[in-house]
C-alpha cells in the first residue's frame, strides 16, 4: 500500500451545472489546500453505477501510486448502503458500496476493503442527501493528510458487486453486448483480445464477422482513417475492446446502434 | 481580512466551448504561475445574475481561508457599472457591481467593499468587452501576489445588492417559489429551516403540507431512496432548503415545475 | 526558447463524457505528478482542426514562458501522419501536423518544428487510435521533465499549414466570413483592425457597414451595452475582430447567421 499522495480524482453522475462539484472541492482544499483535483467526468448518467465502473477502469491505471480516486454514483445515499475504503498497491479508492468498484476488485491483485465508520472524518451538515461532500470529500482529503486507512473503519468482504458481464461462447458464437457509446459515436462492445482469443481455442477457427442486429462487419482496420467513407467497420481501440466505427463519421447514430444491443463474433 | 493564498476560483456564464475561461486562466497564471485555478462552473444561464449568486452562496464557504473568488457575469461590461473587491473575515471575492454578490453582503458579519480604480491592474486589449480576461483576471491575480485590498481603490457603500426574495407569511401560508432545478431535476424551493421555523411560531401548529400549482404534497423524507416510486416527495436538502424530488426520476420534468413558479406552505 | 515548466494545456476534440481526456492527464501525472494542468477545451467540434487552430490562437498568448501547449484534432490518427513539436521564444506546441498550428507558424518570430520520431516518448498501448493518450501527453510530460526538443526528432520544415483565410478587397468592398459563433450567439468575423485598415487606404474612405446576405448593419459600438434592444449591432471584439453581436440576445439565431457565410465591409 503506497502513502497518499495530495492528488485525488472525482468521479461523479452530479453534472457540472449545480454546486454539487465545487461543494465537494471546498472541502477537499479546506482541510487540505495543497490537494491537487483531477475531474475524471461529472457526466456519467444520473445514477449510472455500470457506466462509472467502466469509467473508472479505463483510465485509473494511468495515474501516479498514492493517487486517491473518489467515485460518488450514490442513487441511495442515506440510506443504510455503506460507505468503501479501498485500499490497493497502487492507489486508494472511495465510494459507495454499490459496486462501482467492481473491476477494481476484479482486476487488482491485493485489495483491502474497508466500511468507513469513523465518524470523525463526516462534515457536520444539512440533511442526508449529499454523502459526496459531507463524507467522501473528507475523508479523502484526510487521507492526504497522512490518516491511516485503519483508522477509517474495520475491513469487510462482503462488498457488493456488479454481475459477471463477460461475453460467452454458445453454439461456436461468441454473443457480447454494446456497452458504450463514445462522444465520436464509436460503438464499443465488452469484447476484448481475450475473448477473441478463447473464441479461436474453442472454434479452432479464426472469426470472420461481427453480426449487430441484421448488420456484419468484417475485418479489422488498423486506425480509424484506414476506413471506407461511410460504412461501418471494426477497429480494436484503445482499452482493447473490438469497436464499431465510421471513418470521419458516427457509427451509433448512422447505424441505429445502442447500449445493451446484443452483438455476435462468428 | 486573511492573506490572499494562490488558490482562485472563477464562476461565470461563459460556457466551456470559447476562448473566455481559458483566457482568464492564462491570464492569472501568466502573473502568477503558482495559482491553482477552481472552477465553480461557467455554465450559469447567460446573463443570469441571481443564478450566480445563489449558486456561490451554496459552496463558496467551504474553500480555504483566503481564497479569491471570481464572479464574472457581466451583460453590463464596458459601461460605467464598477468592479469591486470585497474582503471579508475569511475570503477576497471580485465581480461587478450588479447585485451578484449579495448574499455575501447578507452573510457574512464584516465586508469591505472597494471599487476597483486603479489602472495598473487592468491589461491593455482590444475593445472593453472582456473584463473578465482584462480587469478581474489581472486583479485576482496581483491579490494572490501580496498586493493589498486597499491599493486597488477607495471604500464604497453604495453597492448594487438584489431585491429580497425570502418566502413571506400570508394569512396563515409561507408564500414562496421555485428558485432553481438541479441536474437530477430536483426542485429547489426558497423556503429554508429557518422560515419553517417562522411558519410554526405564526401560526402556532405544524405545516402540513407544500402545494405548488395543482398539487400537494406531504411529509418529508430523510434521503432519497426512502421516496416512492413515481411519485413527487419532499426533503431537506444538502444546503437546509425544502426541495421536491421523485426518486431516480426528474420531478422537475415529471411534474412540470419551473423556476420562479410559487409554492405555498400550508 | 525557454525551459518548460510543469504547467501544460490542453485542447482537444474528444468531449467531456469519456476516458479519453483523464486518461491523458492520468499519463501526464505518471510521468510528473508536478504537472499542472489547464484545459483549454475539450469541446472543439469532432475532427475540427480550423476551430482549434482560431482556438488556440484566441488565448495561448497569455500564458507564461515555458507553458507546454498540447493540441490533440487528429482525424488521421494511425495514419503516417506526423506529430509535431515545436519551440517558440516563449513556448512548446504538440500537436499532430495537420495545420492546427497555422496561426502559430504565422505569428511567432521563431519556430523550431520537430516530426516527434523517438520511440521512448511513446506509451506502449493496444491499438494505434489513440495518440492523445499514447504519444501526446507522456511526449510533453517529459519535456517538462527536462528532456530536450533536440531528442525528440529532426527539424522539418515541410509541416502542413491551413490555406490562407484573408479577407480581401474587391471592386472597393472588403470581402471576408463568419469565422466563429460563439457561447452568447455572438457572430464573430475574420475581419480585424488590420482590414479595416487596409479598407481605408485602398478606397480612400470610411468604411460604412457590414453587409451579411440581406441585413446591412451601420456604426460601431463600444460595449454590447450600447446596443439597441432587438437590434444586431457591430463592435470590435475582444481579439480585434469584427463582432455582430444583439444587446442580452443571441444575435446568430435571430439573425440566422452561420459560420462560413460571407460578409462584406462597405
């Protein structure tokens, strides 16, 4: 487990229109003003815990060891859900117990989880609706200041987590889904080198199309400008994941597609 | 009056798609590199003065002591309307003088409020359209700098402050209004604990009710989650007002409510 | 050419909503976690290397000495396209070499251009669709580590520059377009004070209006202000350009005005 170091990164479906956002970063930089923020995004959909975890396990990687990542996708804060902090080799996560850090527990090879129970390290507020400045923002904020995680509560194992999403071979078919759509319009799917790989040992063939609805798409170019002007075709992008694009253009829009759209390796 | 520390945040309704916000910030960084830049949100209604102030009164308590907060909107730039820099006990606040700092001048127990007339703080542009890039920019800077509150002109006191907008008792209701619809469309109501408080001394009983146009509605909840499905429900929000909300839904859409329409306690 | 210092902007075409920007900052801070970074925009529309290039333009001046500026609306990404550093008096500019630094090229009194060939400054990444992330950002995080433009590549002096936008005189009326609209509905030209200038010496007179399709506007105003209410009115805008511009409204919608139309000064 690294120390903390006075970088923390938000994550957060609170938009960035209301005082939601720089309530939060207040009270980051009134208990510790030499914390340096980093949004992530505030645009993840209102109460969207599948697409913040997808999120956060896009680019979490990159940042220094002792970064502390603040998810707050919270559509039952208040309740009695409880509040998590992770603590890995590398970094220190906080956030609801609602499976938004499903992949970090999935992809992380040591991971301490602990239900923040201190009540030291909760803002005395109004009301019960905004864990994201009144607990997650402090507590991360006193993390930085060298507080142990131990001090934040007792560690658990029986943290929730989101369903298993794999894509799986079925009748020589590898069927996935659609999970996101990206601000160019690119399609991308939960099949990644891996799965095509198992595609291959369990066919002992190579595969030949990508089936979305009555659509196929064949071949994978090598960047998006290798494509032909107008039609749809297939790129594996830049998190590994086979995606569906067109060249200059916005696949999802030209093509209908959408989010949880079955798709089909064959 | 605090020492002004090189943590600045800005406030305006100059959207996030033009040149305005990062000329600013290019601007207070080319005086002085150190400063680290806030953004409390650049998406307030285009010229929308109480937008701004209400939105700054939610969050700016939470920052440092000597924080520069920047509010720059301005639809009367390039007239005579004047710039001020007002200290108080824990912050340094600049904006125009147009009512958009109001409720600092309510809240807080000790205001100085200058006009600011020296020209030296001014950047020689183009045109007199910019002042956020060519006099608050520059002014919050040279703060953050050591300069002091009183170098940049005299004391005034007759600044712009808005009109009163606290709910009133009429025979025996707390007549008040919507005042904001957050990016959850939740709706945000003027009536605080306070003027409940008031409600109950009046009218001697507890109120039993908010009606707003054609609906009523009863009880308040503690957090979100505990709302029932699909329908519009009461709570105290993270800043103490009295706010509709459908659970995981858009009360302000589902219901039609609209900023500025009444409300009555009943 | 000066030192970088760790402060290092950044404009790009890839929206708000997904990984592609943290990610970049998450690899900037990996290899630096000094690095302070300024977003100068993330909303310039999808493959729009002219927007950027005015964009750029627009604010870049103001930053200090040493500020790394990266560029990151490369619609060939992938391709054999080169990415470019380039060294100014006071300045670092990355960005693919696909005429998103033209106004550079074109205003600084000294450019070194280097094609960014050493492959230690390259992420090892899957896919070849993401040079932001891959190439970009740990290219300028390691400028402002001390490396050398010198070890990055060879000088070229081949690099792409957009064609020439000029207004231009014909038959007695100054010929030019709608270049930019911007957040308020402001319309603003390619005609500047130089122009104007020219205008004068080669007619010999004043100029008296700006003829845009069927509307002729007359005299200019000193602050939006001024204008009359309804009305579109012309100023010279806060970057010396000729700005069509309604008082409080949206001048490009009431007018339907669009970029890329013409305009002519009378």
């Amino acid at each position: 487990m690294p120390s903390a170091i006075s970088l923390v990164t938000l994550l957060t479906d609170f938009g960035e229109t209301d005082y939601f956002v720089p309530s939060m970063k207040g009270v980051l930089l009134g208990i510790n003003p030499q914390i340096r923020i980093v949004d992530l995004s505030h645009r993840v959909p209102p109460h969207g815990i599948e697409q913040a975890a997808f999120f956060l396990k896009s680019c979490y990687e990159y940042y220094p060891d002792g970064t502390v990542h603040v998810v707050v996708v919270d559509p039952d804060v208040g309740s009695g859900r409880r509040a998590l902090l992770v603590s890995t080799t590398r970094y220190f996560f906080l956030a609801p117990d609602n499976g938004v850090l499903s992949y970090i527990f999935k992809n992380e090879a040591s991971v301490e989880v602990r239900a923040i129970e201190n009540k030291q390290y909760r803002l005395d507020s109004a009301g019960a609706t905004f864990d994201g400045r009144d607990l997650f923002a402090p507590s991360a904020a006193w993390l930085t200041k060298g507080q142990s995680p131990g001090s934040y509560g007792r560690l658990i194992s029986d943290y929730v987590t989101l369903p298993d999403d794999h894509p799986k071979m079925n009748n020589q078919v590898l069927q996935g889904r659609i999970m996101y759509i990206d601000h160019f319009g690119n399609v991308i799917t939960n099949i990644t080198a891996t799965e095509m790989e198992t595609f291959r040992s369990v066919t002992k063939k190579e595969w030949t199309g990508l089936t979305v609805g009555e659509m196929t798409m064949k071949g994978v170019k090598g960047f998006y400008g290798e494509g032909a002007t107008g039609l749809p075709e297939l790129i594996i992008n830049s998190n590994g994941h086979l995606e569906i694009f067109i060249k200059q253009g916005r696949a999802a829009d030209r093509c209908g597609f959408q989010v949880g759209q079955k798709v089909e390796l064959i």
